[in-house]
C-alpha cells in the first residue's frame, strides 16, 4: 500500500509539472503575441493604450455665414441653448450652497415667467425625482430648446439653485422665409470619426447650404496631451494643439432689395388673385448674375416647414409653352432664310397623323405675316417656320446649342437638366412652340442672355464671392462667363423688334399688350402651356401662365423670367399683368434705370461710408444728412463707438446708417416703415429679446417709441408685404 500511494504522488508531482510548464509555456505566447501583434481580440491595443493615457479634444471649426451681394447676412450660427435641473439632492455637498433644486414649487412658478411653458408642466418634470430616487438631471422639452442668449440671461438672473444650461451652436436665418429655396438649410447630424469618436456637425441638406457644405464647412483642430488615472494632464508633458479652421463665407449675387421686391409682388398677387404656385427670377442681363429667385409657396428654414422640397427655377422643370417661340424664331433667322413679311394662313393645321394643331383662337386671324405671327404668338406660325425652314434636326440642335437638355451649372444643387425629347411630327411642331419638352427658368434665362448680349450666351451664376473666414482673404471671385456665340446681331436686332411688337401692341394684335407700360421699354414674350395629365397621356385643365422679358429693350440691363400654375383672375391676365409691372417699376427705381413716370433718370448718389468711430456724434449726424443718408442714433452719448455699414462700404439714400453711441441709455426707435434688413441691423444692436412676424416692412411693433430699453423688455414686431410705409 506504501508503494502504490509513493507512485500516486509520483504521478501527480509529475502531471503538476507538466501543468505548470504548460501554463509558462502559453503565458509566454501570449506575451509574444501581445509585443508582436497590432490587433488582439479585434481591439488595436496601441490605440487602446493611447486612449486610456492620452486625452484628445476636438476644438470645432464655425461653419461659414452666407450674405447677399451687399453684405446682409442671410445664413449663420448662433448660440442656442437647451435648459436642464438638476434635481437629485446629492449634487449637493455644502447645504450653504445648493447645487440641485431645493425648491420645485418656486422653481417652476420662476421659470414660467420666462419661458413659454406652464408652472404646471414644469412642476411636472422637477417631481419626477420622488418617483425615481436615482434621477439625476431633468429637461423641458422642446419650448426649452433652442433658447437665445437673451431668454438664457433672463432665467440666470433668477438665481435659481440647480438650473443649468446645454450650449450648442444652431443655423439661423434671420429673414425667415425670405430666398428660402436658394438658402436651404443646414441641420446637424451625428458622424463617427475613425477612432469610433461620435460628433455633431452642421451639413447642408437644401440650397447652397448644400452644393456649398464643404466650403461652408471648415476644418476641425483638437487638443491632446497625457493624462494621469483621474483624466487631469500631466505636469510637465507636452501638449500639441492644432488650432480649428473656419469655414468660408460665402457671398450671393443676391440682392436683397430687389428680391424683396419679387416675393413682395408675390405675396400680394397671392393675396388678391391666388395660384398655385408662382416662381421668378432676375438676372443682370450684362453678366449673368442671378440678383434674385424666389419661388412662393416658400418656408422657413428655421423651423423647416417644407411642403415641397424641389426649387422651380433649378430642379423641377416643366412644359414652357410659348415663351419657346423667342428661340425657334431665331432658330428660322439663323437659317439665313426668315421673312418676317412672308405670309401663311392661320388657324389651323392637320399633321400626318391626323392630329389637329391649333392657334389659341382656332379661327384664326386669316393670312398674316410671321413677324405679326410672333405678336399673336401664332403656333402655326412655328409649324410652318418648322416645315419650310428649320426642319426637326435643327430645331433640337439650336434648343441644345442655347442650353436646354443640360444643365446650366449654376452652383445650386439638384439642377435639372429638364427634357428634349422630340422626334415624330406632332412632337417637333409642339416643341416649337413648348409643349412636350421640360425646360427650367435658369435654362430660359441663360438663353436669353443671347439677346441681351449681343448673340453670345452668358453663363447663369449666384456665387459673387468666396471669403476665407480666417483672414478675410477673397478665394474666388465669380464673373461674368461668356460661353459662345449662338445669334448674329442680325437676329438679335430681329427679335428685339418682335419682342417690342408683343408689349407695345393693342388687344387685337399682340398677346402680351397688357405689360405695356408709358416709357419702360420692356419687351416680352408671352407664353401659356397645357400641364400633362399625371399618368402622362393627354392634357388637363392646368395651366402654367409664363413671362420671358427684358429692359430697356435697346440695351437691356435686367431680365426677367417669371411662371406660375393656374393663377386666378381672368385666366392670369390680370395677375401676370400687375406682378411684371411692379417688379420692373421698383428694380427699374432702384437701379436707376426710371423713376415711377419713367420719364427720367432718377439719381441716387452713391457715397462711401467714412470711419466714424470716436468721432463726435453731431459731426456724424450732421454729415449723414448733408448727404440725405437716412440714420438711426442709439444711445444719448456723444462719441460714436460702432456703426453700420462699416467704412468703405457703399451706400445711397436707400440704405439706412446706424450708429451707436457711448451710451447705455438707449430709446426704442420708431421702426414702422423700415424694411427687414434695416430692421435687423438695428436689433442686432439692441440688447433686448424680440419676436418678429412676417416678411416685408414694419407695420406693427409692441414697444412705443422712445421707451428707456433694458433687458427685461421683449419687442415685438409685425411685417408685411407691401409699398414701403413713409415714417421720415
């Protein structure tokens, strides 16, 4: 027995032996593996390391702000904040000083004076701690989100124990829905860098927010250094920081003035007459530069109220109609071959396939000229031009060669380049005259600058100027483009006369003789398109109404393309007719092109803003008005301490100077009749909370004037679109 127990512990000495070599032997592999292996386990151990040693901060880069071509901002982030309470008691370790709510009832009582939320409700949310011993920290909801600088200084003033705030950064558009589709937005979005690292950064999702996000957007720093087990550094490591880089600022051709003409016009012809939907833009004839877009129903970018997310002008072509005419003229002129005092007979034409082609008056106007047949915006006028002059393949030639079947390249994204799709009979002579085709308002415009330049296209752009944040330095410049020549002089002259003809004629022979107006010379062309069924066969009871215009039609400065679906009011007549006028009369006053009579040159003298900070006040008001600049003084003080327009801008008697004192004693301004941009120029400088409603002009504000300002008092302020209220 003695034996056989001495074996037993033999053999489990040995097998104890041979366990524990075999336990070295893998605690040495797994060494080897660990020195000599980038990944174990799927986790990158130097990566691992360096995260529990090193602690990285990202310092985050501003999005760029967007201005109009004058330098109002139109796009930019701001401060904004979330309100949170703390409500678990053992945030607190010195009862002198409480860093948790002690007091629900008079918290929520306080709070509800400030924000838009009922005691009740925050009641609500402070008690929830009793319920759930272990909660820590409570929110609002979203009427305590997204609060202002100023509403955020009013709750700090109650010196409430336990109240809080979340800082974040929003994208603010201060005209509201004022160039919305052009603008778009910009939201943020949760991204995952390539350390796993989560972050909110602002991305662009409509407008030039979009096509432009990368320029918008600049380039993120970070700071690292090591840490000890607690997270705080090191004394006497290094510490490496790579400093944050703006984004860009992007300024728009955009003139505000003149695009608050456009949605003015809008507005009110919606008012009186109402359509579907109505769209327009404005170029300068001499470069190209789109000075305004506008397309109403629009939204708010701030709070994204979007009903429909394609701009008109850029990505949702549609059938033009008539307007189509201007080019499939200059197509036959082209040819060398056109007789405007050749004849043909109107009314009506049967195609091959035996489909009926009418004129708008399918009786007819007998045998009349084409050049009358422009005015009459004859469609058998173009089915003729087609079948002795042009022919099917040129026709779809010339279309391409003036733009339309591609894109313009206009720096909005989603551009359409819209439908030439023509190839039967019946389709080229409906193409002629812009049925069956798509084409878009940008593509028009580009088009008609062959007129407006001498037969030579220019290329559409909305960008003037790209300005890096940092230094100021401008990094692109945009200019005017010209593409190639498409029209002789010869042609361009032709058209301008028949284009004339269309809004200089009487009722009996010129479709567009209701834009005539004494001494403007615009000149038109008319246009009105059946809208295709939704399933594609045949055409319904809609109809898009469209304008393609420009003036003065010797040597144009301003075009305007303008379309709307089913406007009311006698068949759009009525609607069309006021909507042109108007823009034309208030573009043509502010450019200096006519007075409201247009029976002479209006002069507004244009004046370089001088540097009158430190300068005596009666000095600079004085100046101000010797140069009849219109001004609003803030402050009693004597001595200017901020203003704007800054020095070296310019600006005429249609512009408004504001200039700050050294004075905290400041009054409210009587802003009835200023404009949206003049408004929020003012209140920029105002340090008060304020509400405004509406687009256009002041009508309404809720502080009389000349009440002592201070930050406890709220303004609100009522717009509307309508002619400028005189208030000086």
């Amino acid at each position: 027995m003695k034996k056989r127990s001495e074996l037993s512990n033999v053999k489990f000495n040995a097998l104890f032996i041979i366990i524990g070599l075999l336990f070295f032997v893998g605690i040495i592999a797994r060494t080897a593996q660990l020195a000599l292996s980038e990944e174990i386990d799927d986790i990158n151990l130097q990566k691992f390391a360096a995260n529990r040693t090193i602690r990285n901060e990202t310092l985050y880069a501003k999005r760029g702000s967007i201005f109009d071509v004058k330098g109002n901002i139109l796009a930019q982030n701001v401060s904004s904040y979330t309100l949170l309470a703390y409500v678990n008691p053992s945030r607190t370790t010195t009862p002198e000083k409480p860093m948790h709510v002690v007091d629900a009832e008079y918290t929520a009582e306080q709070l509800s004076t400030v924000l838009n939320i009922s005691k009740e409700d925050i009641l609500r949310q402070l008690k929830k701690v009793e319920t759930n011993p272990k909660l820590y920290q409570v929110e609002f909801g979203s009427k305590a989100k997204g609060l202002s600088e100023l509403t955020k200084d009013k709750i700090v003033s109650l010196n409430l124990p336990g109240i809080d705030f979340i800082a974040t950064q929003k994208r603010y558009y201060p005209y509201g829905n004022f160039l919305s589709y052009t603008l778009g937005y910009a939201k943020f979005q949760t991204v995952t860098d390539e350390n796993g690292n989560k972050e909110e950064i602002l991305v662009g999702e409509m407008g030039i927010e979009k096509s432009s996000n990368d320029k918008l957007n600049g380039t993120n720093g970070y700071t690292f250094y090591q840490k000890d087990r607690k997270g705080y550094k090191i004394a006497g490591t290094n510490e490496v920081t790579v400093d944050a880089m703006d984004g860009n600022d992007i300024y728009l051709t955009i003139d505000s003035n003149i695009q608050l003409f456009v949605e003015q016009a809008f507005a009110k012809m919606y008012e009186k007459y109402g359509y579907d939907w109505m769209t327009a833009m404005v170029m300068d004839a001499k470069t190209g530069a789109i000075l305004a877009s506008a397309t109403s129903p629009s939204f708010n970018p701030n709070i994204k109220d979007i009903t429909n997310y394609y701009d008109y002008n850029i990505a949702n072509p549609y059938e033009p109609g008539s307007t189509m005419k201007i080019y499939s003229y200059m197509a036959a002129m082209e040819t060398g071959l056109y007789n405007g005092e050749e004849k043909y007979m109107s009314g009506t034409y049967k195609t091959k396939d035996g489909t009926e082609i009418g004129d708008h008056d399918r009786k007819g106007w007998g045998m009349i000229s084409y050049d009358q047949g422009f005015a009459f915006s004859s469609n058998i006028a173009v089915v003729n031009l087609i079948n002795k002059y042009i022919g099917a393949a040129y026709l779809k030639e010339y279309y391409k060669k003036l733009g339309f079947g591609s894109k313009t390249g206009i720096e909005l994204p989603g551009e359409s380049a819209g439908k030439l799709d023509f190839k039967y009979e019946t389709e080229v002579y409906n193409a002629g005259f812009g049925q069956g085709i798509l084409t878009t308002p940008v593509q028009n415009l580009k088009a008609l600058t062959a007129i407006s330049n001498n037969g030579v296209l220019l290329k559409p752009y909305i960008i003037d100027k790209l300005v890096d944040s940092n230094s100021g330095e401008i990094i692109y410049r945009g200019e005017k483009q010209e593409l190639e020549r498409v029209a002789s002089e010869k042609t361009v002259k032709k058209m301008k006369e028949l284009m004339r003809r269309v809004t200089t004629g009487s009722a009996a022979t010129s479709t567009g003789y209701f834009y005539y107006m004494e001494g403007y010379d615009l000149i038109a062309k008319t246009g009105t398109a059946q809208v295709a069924n939704k399933n594609g066969i045949g055409y319904g009871n809609d109809v898009i109404k469209g304008f393609a215009g420009m003036f003065p039609g010797d040597d144009p400065e301003i075009i305007i393309y303008l379309a709307t679906k089913n406007p009311g009011s006698f068949g759009g007549v009525v609607l069309m007719q006021e909507v042109i006028q108007e823009i034309t009369k208030d573009v043509s006053k502010y450019l200096n092109i006519y007075d409201d009579t247009a029976t002479s040159k209006i002069e507004y003298k244009s004046y370089v803003m001088e540097n009158y900070i430190n300068k005596k006040v009666s000095y600079v008001t004085k100046t101000l008005s010797d140069n009849k600049l219109k001004h609003v003084v803030l402050g009693d003080g004597d001595v200017v301490v901020n203003q704007y327009p800054k020095a070296k801008d310019i600006v005429s008697e249609l512009d408004r100077v504001i200039i700050v004192t050294n004075s905290n004693n400041i009054t409210m301004p009587n802003f009835v009749g200023y404009s949206a941009k003049d408004l929020y120029a003012v209140l920029s400088k105002l340090n008060i909370d304020y509400e405004v409603e509406g687009i256009g002009y002041v009508v309404e504000q809720s502080i009389e004037e000349s009440t002592v300002l201070t930050d406890k008092l709220k303004l609100k302020v009522k717009l509307e679109l309508k002619n400028q209220i005189k208030s000086e």
